[in-house]
C-alpha cells in the first residue's frame, strides 16, 4: 500500500481544487488498481438541491465524487470539471471520499434548523461504489439517519448494498425508506462495454429480489434505454420481465441523455464499438442533449405496456420517492440535470 500524504503546499492548494472540504490525503492502493482516492474532510454534508419543486427530491446527501461504476454515459462526468480533474478515465478512477461523513451528516441532522425532509442518496454519483467496500461510509450515514427517523432514498448500481441490508430494513420499519436499482437492460454484452465497473444487471436485480424480501420496497430505474443498442422490444421485454420477476414495486424508463460531459465520451466509445451508429445517433440526438419527445414517449409507453402486462406497479405509497423520468423536451429541469447545490455538488442521476 503506498499513502502519498499531501505536502503542506498541496494542502494549502487542495481547497481550491475540492471547493471548501480539506484534502487530507490521497491513496493508491493495489487492492483498487488504477483508481486514486481523494480523501477529504468535508465542511457540509446535506445539500439542497435548487429548484426542488421539479424534482421528486429536494435534499441530498452524496459521499462520494466520482465513480468507478465508470458508465459510459454517466451525467455526472462533468461535475469532475468543477475539481480541475478529468471528466473521461479520471471521472472513473480519481474518487473523492468525504471520509468524514457520518460524522456531519449527524451534527447537520441535529440542528434545531433539520425539520427531518427526506433525504436521497446515490443522485450524483454510487454511493455504493467500489469505495464504499474501503471506507464503509454508508453504515455511518444510515445509523444517523435512523436515530433521527429521518425518511430517505437510496439509488444504486452496486451490489454492495446488500451489506447494510439490515440496517436498511430495521431504518424502513420506523421510516419512510426506499431503494432504487438502476438496470437499463439486461444485455450482456451492452453491460460489458457500457458499464464496465458495474455489477451485472442480473446480480443488481438480486438485490431488488433481496431487499423486497426483506420488507424494503424496491423500484427499478430502467435507465438508460439506450438507443438502437438496448431499445429493441424483445429486449425492452426481457428486461421488464426480468424486474418483475426480481419483484421490483415499480419500474421507471428513462431514455439516455447526452448532455454535455456525457456525450463527448459515449460518442467517443460509439465510435470505437458501434461506428455504423454515429449517423443515427446524429439524426435522433442532432446537437441536443435529449432524445426527441416521440422517442422518449414510444420508450416510456412501450415499458408501461409490458410493466402492466408482468403486474409491476403502479404503487402509490404516501411520502414515497419514486424517481420518475422527466418530462419529454423540459431540458434543462430533468432530476441530473446538473444543477449546482449549495454544497457544490451537481446533481444527476445514475
Ligand atoms: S451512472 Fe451511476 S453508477 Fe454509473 S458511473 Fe455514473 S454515478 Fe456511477
């Protein structure tokens, strides 16, 4: 293990790359090949996010900044920009670890100004990540919102939330709790180029199958459909059926979005691996960030079809958060649509 700890120029440097959180360290370590952590203590943990009223969240809470999960397409590259680091490879393997987390969340939760709001995870970027299986931030971060009752929502790609499942089941018998699995599609070989840092589609929905058993109502975030690659209707319906079968209580399609940050590298990677795509992909994109309305409505109406034909949802729970897709053609008010909270996080989803 090599610790590379900051000289004091570099830690007198580090506030103006990280914003206000204090760079303590940064680590290699051979057990997380090619990734960089970025150890910082963090000033503030809760975020407000601006604008809430069109979004299904309103506060946030993210540990991480960066993500090995390393999709192609994640929204949140570009929030690598904001910390003068790259936003392609170095979005995958340079992560900021807000080591102390827990540790603010509890002080911010126990000021007399928190009326207990929900709170949503994973909206940036995996808060189960690679990272979290090395710096367990999320055990922490659950114990404090349990003792305070405070309602929240987990997205993820990572299997490794299946650690804290019983912390997340004994939080969801006292609170408003929900979790969220983001599987676009079931095609294995989109996931291995597409999601390369990812935990298969089919593990990801043993966690949906998992922690429905365990009495936590889980939703399936069919994101991204990714066009002319993942959108077929056999493979629209192989997914589906796969989420029902998982158990999920809903599932909300949301077709990829090419905003900027995400589309120079996924057209990049179109390029390498489907370079007979790039002129339909100019013809259904132009120079926008969203696919066309009709697009995304045939996407969600195809879905809603197949969701009602294997019995999932629709499951109105009071106080629940669903992550719903966005209105079609409402650019630039989308849940990730890379608003800046006050903390300097940008807020997208997975
Ligand atoms: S889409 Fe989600 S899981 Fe994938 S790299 Fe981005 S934050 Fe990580």
């Amino acid at each position: 293990m090599r610790w590379n700890n900051l000289s004091d120029a570099d830690r007198n440097a580090a506030p103006g790359l990280f914003g206000t959180d204090v760079v303590t360290r940064t680590v290699d370590t051979p057990e997380f090949r090619g990734i960089t952590f970025h150890e910082v203590r963090a000033r503030s943990l809760v975020n407000r996010v601006p604008g809430a009223s069109r979004m299904p969240f309103e506060w946030t809470v993210n540990p991480y900044r960066g993500c090995s999960h390393a999709c192609v397409y994640c929204f949140a590259r570009r929030t690598h920009a904001y910390l003068d680091l790259d936003t392609g490879a170095g979005f995958d393997s340079q992560i900021v670890v807000k080591v102390n987390a827990a540790e603010v969340l509890r002080r911010e939760l126990a000021t007399g100004r928190w009326q207990g709001q929900h709170i949503a995870m994973g909206t940036n970027v995996d808060c189960y990540q690679r990272a979290e299986g090395r710096y367990r931030l999320m055990p922490g971060i659950l114990d404090a919102l349990t003792e305070h009752g405070n309602p929240f929502s987990i997205l993820t790609k990572g299997t490794l939330v299946l650690r804290d499942a019983e912390a997340i089941a004994r939080a969801a018998r006292t609170a408003d709790v929900s979790v969220s699995v983001s599987v676009g599609f079931v095609d294995e070989e989109l996931w291995r180029t597409v999601e390369p840092g990812t935990p298969s589609p089919l593990r990801r929905l043993d966690v949906v199958r998992t922690l429905t058993g365990m009495g936590v109502p889980v939703g399936v975030l069919m994101a991204p459909v990714v066009p002319f690659l993942g959108d077929a209707p056999d493979q629209l319906r192989a997914t589906v059926r796969a989420v029902a079968a998982a158990g999920a209580v809903s599932v909300t399609p949301l077709a990829l979005h090419l905003r900027p940050g995400a589309r120079e590298w996924f057209l990049r990677w179109l390029e390498e691996h489907h370079p007979q795509l790039l002129p339909s992909y100019r013809g259904l994109y132009g120079d926008g960030a969203y696919a066309p309305r009709w697009y995304q409505r045939r996407v969600t109406g195809q879905v809603h079809e197949l969701a009602a034909e294997y019995g999932i949802g629709p499951v109105h729970r009071p106080g629940a958060h669903r992550f719903r897709s966005p209105a079609p053609g409402t650019g630039g008010t989308t849940p990730g649509e890379g608003r800046q909270g006050p903390g300097g996080t940008q807020l997208t989803l997975l």
